[in-house]
C-alpha cells in the first residue's frame, strides 16, 4: 500500500547472495514483504487504540484466512531507532545506561514517529524504515548491536558463531502462554547427519533431526539409549523452472518448460533417495495437495501430472523441434552440500541430455538467499516446509507477485482462482477451487513435485516431551513443552 508504484528492486539485488546490495533512493518507498497474501486486501491504514496494545486492521472483501496474515515481526522501535536515527531504550538498556522509565519512554518516541510517518506518508521517513526493514536485521554472526535481537517469544537469542551454533536464552519478559522449562536451548549446525548421530551418542547432543537415509536408520537402530520418531514432514521436494529472468532465457516458452518437464525422471528419483528409507514413498503428484489429504487423489486423476508420470524423450524432442530451440542449456540451483539433492540434479541431467538438454550446475552454498534472484539459474531444487495449509500461503507461491513466487510465474486465470479462492470458507468449495488451480500449474509446466520428505527425530533419555513437528518450523514447534529428566539446565 505505500510501496513506490511501479518500483523494480532487481537492480539492487546481489545476485551472489540475493540480498541487497544497496539502499534505494530516498524518494523510494519499497517494503520487500508480502504484497499477495491476504494484506492486497487492506487498503486502509490499520488503526491503533488508545491504549496501544491493538491494532485494526478493515479488510475490503471477505477473506476466510484473515488470522494467519500477520505474524509477528519486527520491532517498531528498534526499526524507527535505527531507521530515524532515534534512542530506542534497547539499545541505551544493552550498555547499562537507561533506567526502566526512560528505556520505555524512549521506545514509545521511536514506536511513534514510525506510527507518525505511516499515517502522514512520509516518503523520505518511510524510505529509511523501508530500507532497515528490508535489511537491517540480516546478520551472519552476533551483533554488538544487541537491539538487533529484541524478540516477543519465549527465547531471546543470547549467542551466535557462524555456521557452528545459536544459544537460546529464556526471554525473561516474556508473558505468554508458552514459558519454557529449559533455561537454555544450543542450536548446533550440523549438516552431516552421521555427525549428528555420533554428537547424540557421545552426550554432544541431546535432539537431533537428521536427513533421514540408510545410514542414519542402520546407526539409530543401533543405539539402545535412545528414543526414535519416524513419520512424514510437511515439506516436499520440488522442481521450479524460472518462467522469466531465468539465466538462460530458453524456460519463458512454455513449449521448452514441458519438455524439460518431459523427461525428468520422478520415480526414478524416488527410487534413489527416498525408497530406502520408506519403501512406502511413492511421487508426489499435486503442487497443492498432501499426499492423503481430501481431495488429492481426485485432483491427480486430473490435474494433468499423468503427463509426466514417465520419461518421455519423443515428445519433449517433439516439443524443442515446435519451439524451434535445439540444445538448451538449462542451469540448476541446489545445495551442494545435500547428497540427495546432488542425486536429484545428477539424474535430471542424465535424463534430460537424452532429448537434447545440456543440464549444468548452478550449485551454491548459499542456495537460499540466491533464490528468485534475476539471471542467477534457470531451475532450482528445494523443498517448500509449510508452516500451514492456508490459501494464504499457496497464494504466495503462485499468485503474481507473491512474496514466495520465486520463478516470476504469471497467469491471470490463477491469480482469478486465488481470488475466488480467498473468499470462500466451505471446504468443499475450496477444494473444488484447489483442484482447479492444480490442473493449471500442470498445464503451464510450472514445474514438478517430486515426493514429501520424510522425517526422523531422536531424542536420548534426558529429555521428554519432544515430538515429530507435522509442519515447519521443525522441532523446536513445541519447545516450552520440553522437560528434563535430570538437573540439566541446558538442551543441545
């Protein structure tokens, strides 16, 4: 809503990291948040009661998902402080030097002046706070400005080494429902999953959430003092193709996309990755149903993924021949530092090279930041973690504009499904909608699902009360709900 109309940040991106790499003109207004997740609808400046503590927000139609557009962000005052060049109490409270009196009344002056130039449209106020939202808590190691790490929930970040671990501290301001047992919480990055066991034998760690695999099953099976959940996660592996800005160009026809589609080779994949560790996966075939929800086996039988079910090298040699594109290059993104994602890309680029593709490595340890970055790969594989089941949260996947839609994919028939869709609160109409929608994305060679992940997580006997998170955010979903067996005060 008070975005600079008609503002293209691409050039300010850097396509090494997909963060920005400059701020933009003090005459520009350019929140990088969600813009077609519900919040298009909010036309009104959002209104704040007397007593500060709400805020209003008037929605211009019906919209059923309206409870999961908000999440909790970022600190107004810590933003306005830093943006506006103000004391925000945390900062002055972080050195020992403001008094609780004068640490709230010099965060409420910060809270007000960014309050103040929302409702005044201020442009150059609101290009500052623009700018610091966007990029002003993004930080690999632990700032001294400890301003940066306010939090509203149970923990508070307390300590963070790059790439090695995060400390978690109970958040003493913290009022909720949800108060944590656990004084301290260490969050050790570990991507190799055999490490993570050998860190869980040796007593290095007492949770660990490994990459399932032969290894790790056949090493799990082994330990006798130790607790084991298996089950199915909320995210699933996906293939996206860029339709536009992609690096090479050759995916903004459709007729290439399902070609390249055409001949990746799905059960295949499965076979090598997933198969061993759950002789029961098979591929997912739905970009918006889970495997077993209602409505998923009707919307296969015809959202089209039947076309794809198989390698089919005629007909994507039929479709580049209609085209008239003759040995593509096609660059793929991924995590070098994933074994099954170096298996996905090594199939692919044998199966495709069969019609014609010559498939090359657009790898990079920091995969994450560098997606939806302009001119960076042509492809990419990931795994989306749902957080939620929300048209919410597929309307920023697929809609125009969404923040999640990382391939610059557009159609006007989806994005009038999605409207339709946000309006309607009966399941069964929903679902209907959904379908729909599902048959679309095949049609336009969005790109493929490949099956859902699944999930593993040990526990040793010091601590009860974790569980297998159904969706993201992982295992510490229920964290407040962990209790030690013994006197630790700690949890790794």
């Amino acid at each position: 809503m008070l975005n600079t109309k008609g503002f293209d940040d691409s050039d300010y991106v850097d396509r090494d990291t997909g963060q920005y790499a400059k701020p933009f003109p003090a005459d520009v207004v350019y929140f990088d948040g969600q813009t077609s997740a519900g919040l298009q609808y909010v036309t009104a400046i959002p209104v704040i009661s007397d007593d500060q503590r709400s805020l209003t927000l008037s929605f211009d139609r019906n919209f059923p998902d309206w409870p999961l557009v908000l999440q909790v962000g970022l600190p107004a005052h810590v933003v306005a402080a830093h943006a506006l060049t103000l004391a925000s109490g945390a900062d002055a409270d972080s050195r020992g030097e403001a008094t609780g009196a004068k640490r709230r009344a010099a965060a409420m002056k910060a809270k007000h002046a960014l309050v103040e130039a929302i409702q005044q449209k201020d442009v150059t106020e609101l290009s500052a706070i623009a700018n610091f939202w966007n990029s002003g808590f993004n930080f690999d190691a632990m700032p001294k400005d400890r301003s940066l790490l306010v939090s509203t929930g149970p923990y508070t970040i307390t300590g963070f080494t790059t790439a090695k671990q995060l400390t978690l501290t109970a958040n003493p301001n913290y009022h909720g429902d949800h108060s944590p047992v656990f004084e301290t919480i260490v969050v050790k990055f570990i991507a190799d999953p055999l490490t993570q066991l050998s860190a869980l034998k040796d007593g290095a760690a007492n949770v660990i959430l490994p990459r399932p695999g032969e290894d790790v099953s056949a090493g799990l099976d082994s330990m006798s003092d130790v607790r084991v959940q298996r089950g199915v996660s909320g995210s699933f592996e996906h293939l996206d193709l860029q339709v536009e800005n992609s690096r090479s160009g050759y995916f903004s026809d459709s007729r290439v996309r399902e070609a390249f589609l055409r001949v990746v080779p799905r059960q295949k994949i499965l076979d090598a990755v997933i198969s061993p560790v759950d002789d029961k996966a098979a591929v997912r075939s739905s970009q918006l149903f889970l495997p077993g929800e209602p409505g998923y086996a009707d919307s296969v039988a015809v959202n089209g993924s039947n076309e794809f079910s198989h390698v089919d090298v005629v007909g994507a040699r039929k479709l580049l021949a209609r085209a008239q594109v003759a040995d593509p290059t096609v660059c793929i993104l991924f995590d070098p530092a994933n074994p099954k994602r170096v298996k996905e890309f090594q199939l692919i680029r044998e199966s495709a090279a069969l019609a014609g593709f010559r498939v090359t490595d657009c790898s990079s340890p920091d995969w994450v930041n560098l997606l939806g970055t302009p001119g960076s790969y042509d492809a990419s594989l990931f795994a989306w973690k749902s957080s939620n089941l929300s048209v919410a949260g597929e309307q920023a996947m697929f809609a125009t504009g969404g923040r999640n839609n990382l391939n610059f994919y557009t159609s006007r028939k989806v994005d009038e499904l999605f409207v339709q869709l946000s309006g309607v609160s009966n399941d069964a109409a929903r679902i209907a909608l959904r379908q729909q929608l599902d048959k679309e994305l095949f049609a336009d060679a969005y790109g493929l699902p490949l099956y859902q992940d699944p999930a593993v997580v040990a526990v040793d006997r010091s601590v009860t009360g974790v569980k297998l998170a159904p969706l993201s955010p992982g295992v510490l979903w229920n964290v407040w709900q962990w209790k030690p067996v013994t006197s630790k005060g700690a949890v790794k």
